[in-house]
C-alpha cells in the first residue's frame, strides 16, 4: 500500500470537507466544526430585558429602553416633542448625519483611506434605512429621563471641519424630562476614527435623581460582501480586562445561548464586521453592567449601562466616553483601548498571524506596495522553510524514480496485499526511500500558510490597494482572472513533476484536483491569489531544480 497517497488522500478529503463548509457559512449556514462564538464564564450582573415592542414603535414613542423605573416625584413635566430632522456634517474622514431624535449618529459614512496610496474608504457603517439599520445610541434609564426616542435640539455652530480646525464639535440638548436636560457633544478629531462623546446631565428640578446611563450598538443581521468561499465573523463583540476578547454570533442570541461577561468597570463593546468595527468604549474604572440581546425580529442590540452619582438639584454631571467607528487597522486600534486590536480576528491562528501581518507591514515601510510585500514576504517564508521544502522534494523525487519498480510489485503481488506490502517496505528500504518524507514537511508548514491566508484576508490595508498593471484593489478578485489562470497552470505543472499515481483514477484525480480549485480561486481576492501563484512558481523552481541535481547526480554515480 502506498502510505504517502493514502495521507494524500486524506488530506484531499479533508480540504474538500472544508471548502464545503466554507461554503455553507458563506451562505449563512451554521458550520459544521468551527463555532462562530466565543464563549466564557459568565460573571455576575444582569444584563437588560428587551424593550417592550418592535423597534419601529421604540422609536416613534417616548418609551425608555429596558430597566426604566417611575418617574422620581417632585420633577418638571415633559416639555412637546418637537419634529425631528438631520444635522448633516463632515471631517476629512467622516460624512454623515446626526438624527435629533435621541441626537443618535443615523449615517456615517468613512472617507479616509487605509492606504494613502490607496482609493477612499467610501464605506457606510451607520445608517437608518427601510432595509438596513446600524446606530450608535446613548440615554438615560431610571425615571422618565431623556433617551434616544427623545427630540433633541442643535446648538449653533460650525458642522465642517474647515482645514485650520483640528477639532469639530457638534452639540444638541434634549428636552427637559424627570427634571434632566441633557447636553450630548460629539467631538471629532482630525485624521481620527475615534469619537469623543461628552454627556452632560443637569438636574433643573427639585428633588435629586440617581440616573444611568446607557450606550449601545444597534444592528440588523444584514451580511456584509467578503469574498466567495470565505468566512469572516459579524456581529457583536466584548472585551474586558477578566475575559478577554469575547464574540457572540446573532444565531446564539436568538436561541438565548448568549454566555459573555455581564458587569465590569473596564473594556469595550462593538461589533464587528469584515474590515471594519464599531465600538463603545466608556471611561475606564467606571463601572457598568453589559448587555446583548434581540430587540426586535430583525435587530440586535449590544450596550453598557453605567450608574451616575446622585445629582442635586442645580448641579450637573459630565460623563464621557469615546465612539470608535473604522477600519480595522491594527496597530491604530493597539493604541486606541486594551483589546480592541483583537476585532482584527484571525481566528485560531492568531499566534502565527499576527508577526506575520508585522513582518508584512515592516515588507511594505520600504517597497510601498502591499503586492511586492506580498511577494516579498512570499519569497521570505520559502527562503525559511527551504530545507523542509528541500527534503520534500527529494523524497518526492526518489518516490518518481521507483514509482515503475513499485507498479511492478503491485502487478505480481495484486493478489496477495501482504506480501505487496512487505516488497513495497523492502524496497523503500533498500532505496532509503520514506514515505513520509515527502509529506511531513508540507504538514508542518500549513498552519503558516493557513494563517497568512488570513492575515491577508482580514486586512483592511488590502483594500483599494493596487498592485501593478491590471490589478487596482488586492482585496477584489482579478477583473481579468490573469491571476487565476496562473494559479491554475502552476498547479498543473506541480501535479506533473509529482510521482504519478499507479492507479489510473487516482492519476485523473490528481489531474483534476488543479482545476477544482482553480475555480474555487477565481473569486479569491487578488491578494490572496498573488501569494499563492507566487508560492507555487518558487515551489515549482525548487522541485524542478532538487530533481535535476538528483538525476544528474545519479548519472555520474553510474
């Protein structure tokens, strides 16, 4: 029995496996191996009920969100519900509107770039829309205090950062509810995709008040584009100094599975989607209850709620927080919060990932392309794995050179597969053959290649970054397949300089095999196909090269 294409069967088997299940969570099917969550002990606190009716009604009427209490005696009525209307404003990074009602951010559209060289972002991530709803939101629970249903009204002042400003602030104050008037200021800085939010409270009537505050991230489940037959994560997400980075799939939260941290006076919450994320981050030391639940058959919601001091009448408090709203740029989100680089998620191979995402970066501070450092950091991982690689193809090479002597065996002893085997072993042995040899060096470099796969994958910097020639944006797919055709050629000129199958269906499978997956990397993002074309033409020089020198070497020694 030939050990080595037994293993390479298996391992066929396997990929197979795996690119239908790829392919089912493109679909938004559940995975049949990898859970999406990641789940942890859940510590004490009690994360907030559901608000009462459907999303829509929340937001026409002056309920409050879940927790709220009577109102505290002794404050002033409620003043008339004004009109709400949009207050539309710009930076260099953002374009957006801030809704009156609740002084919510309805529209945020991202401007900037993630490679300067690169084209604009141009990527909407809140918005209020009949098919698709993003809001960040923040108001007061304890009494009937001013919340996100509640019609604010803009203070003066300038709505563009005008190119001398370092700064833009936006504010508006809400009406007077349960003796509260609330000033909300949005901050936005320049070149900056975190934003200040400053809540002041003032106490204008009698009596004192104890409120608290909430800020959340409200979402339907509307999949983002990522790349055919590829995965990546959406929905909410925590993180806190005592567990860590935590996800939760919306699956989870409608089937009540959700098991995440529920109180702590530190971290983060957000959620996340391919290439960008949002996330609230309250002052750090304050405590605050956690929340994820369904609000609605179509929304999601992850929030915070932090209990205020009591406020006397005629005093104010400020309460202050920062918004997080971009691309996930990993060493901008390093500097930004404790844990908020992990929003980057590679997965389980984040150990591997992450020093080479570094090592690419420090590739392309020199070369100023991330397709040369593409192929740069291709050629640097083979240079590495060389000697590996080097008793791959050797043994590879032995393997060819026996494989008439092995068909032979196999043709006397097809009718007894005890004796086929012990010739088979003898044989291996007598020409120093190992049937492993050429496998295990290949096994010990995938979880190297699997976690550059991701690198390139989850990196935003891919996106709109040109490469050379045809090639405008790494993270789409090749406008005129070159790539992939490449990719498809090499393939088949790997699988001929291989040992061929004894087994004529195993030789047509092992035919086939370049342009099954040829297809699948027809929709890869160029990035992705450019460091496999690459790996495959300097695999496909070394073999050629380990198997000239052995043949030449074997000629001299007759």
């Amino acid at each position: 029995m030939d050990i080595k294409r037994t293993i390479l069967w298996a391992i066929f088997f396997v990929s197979a496996i795996m690119l239908f299940d790829n392919w089912q969570r493109d679909h938004g099917r559940p995975s049949m191996f990898f859970p999406n969550a990641t789940h942890t002990q859940t510590s004490t606190g009690t994360p907030a009920s559901g608000t009462p009716g459907s999303e829509a009604a929340a937001l026409a009427s002056a309920s409050a969100p879940s927790n709220a209490i009577a109102p505290v005696a002794g404050t002033a009525p409620s003043q008339p519900q004004a009109a709400a209307q949009l207050v539309h404003f710009s930076t260099d990074v953002y374009n957006g509107d801030i809704d009156t009602r609740g002084g919510t951010l309805e529209k945020l559209v991202l401007t900037g770039n993630a490679d300067p060289k690169g084209a604009p972002l141009n990527e909407t991530l809140f918005d209020h829309t009949a098919k698709h709803t993003y809001l960040a939101r923040t108001g007061l629970i304890g009494g009937d205090f001013p919340n996100h249903t509640d019609v604010f009204t803009p203070v003066p002042g300038p709505l563009t950062l005008s190119p001398d400003q370092k700064t833009l602030t936006v504010s508006l104050e809400s009406p007077v509810k349960g003796g509260l008037k609330v000033v909300k200021t949005y901050t936005f800085t320049r070149g900056s995709y975190v934003i200040g939010v400053d809540t002041k409270i003032e106490n204008v009537g009698t009596a004192p008040v104890k409120p608290s505050l909430y800020m959340e991230i409200v979402r339907d489940s509307q999949p983002v584009d990522t790349p055919r037959f590829s995965h990546t994560f959406l929905g909410p997400a925590l993180y806190t100094n005592e567990h860590h980075f935590q996800k939760i799939t919306f699956s989870d939260i409608d089937k009540n599975k959700v098991d995440v941290a529920t109180s702590a006076d530190n971290g983060w919450i957000g959620m996340v989607q391919h290439y960008f994320a949002t996330a609230w981050i309250p002052q750090q030391g304050a405590p605050r209850n956690i929340y994820v639940e369904k609000i609605d058959p179509t929304l999601y919601r992850i929030g915070v709620q932090q209990p205020l001091s009591t406020i006397e009448p005629g005093k104010s408090t400020d309460v202050s927080a920062r918004l997080f709203a971009g691309p996930e740029e990993e060493r901008v989100l390093e500097g930004i919060a404790p844990g908020l680089e992990l929003v980057k998620d590679y997965g389980y191979v984040t150990i591997i990932a992450k020093p080479l995402f570094w090592l690419l970066e420090k590739i392309h501070a020199v070369v100023g392309n991330w397709g040369w450092a593409i192929v740069l950091l291709t050629v640097l991982i083979k240079a590495v794995f060389f000697p590996l690689s080097a008793a791959s193809y050797k043994s590879m090479a032995r393997m060819k050179a026996i494989t008439p002597r092995m068909q032979a065996l196999r043709e006397r002893f097809k009718g007894d597969p005890q004796k086929m085997n012990a010739a088979l072993m003898e044989l291996y042995k007598t020409e120093k053959v190992n049937p492993f040899g050429g496998c295990l060096p290949i096994v010990i470099q995938i979880p190297v290649f699997i976690s550059l796969y991701w690198v390139l994958l989850s990196s935003v910097e891919m996106r709109g970054a040109p490469w050379i020639l045809w090639i405008h944006d790494l993270s789409q797919q090749d406008p005129f397949y070159i790539l992939p055709v490449l990719m498809a050629v090499s393939m088949f000129l790997q699988t001929r300089l291989n040992p061929t199958p004894p087994d004529p269906v195993q030789a047509k499978m092992m035919m086939f095999m370049p342009i099954a997956f040829s297809f699948m990397f027809f929709f890869f993002p160029a990035g992705l196909v450019l460091y496999y074309v690459v790996n495959n033409v300097l695999s496909i020089t070394q073999q050629y090269y380990i198997t000239r020198v052995m043949g030449a070497d074997k000629k001299k020694a007759a």
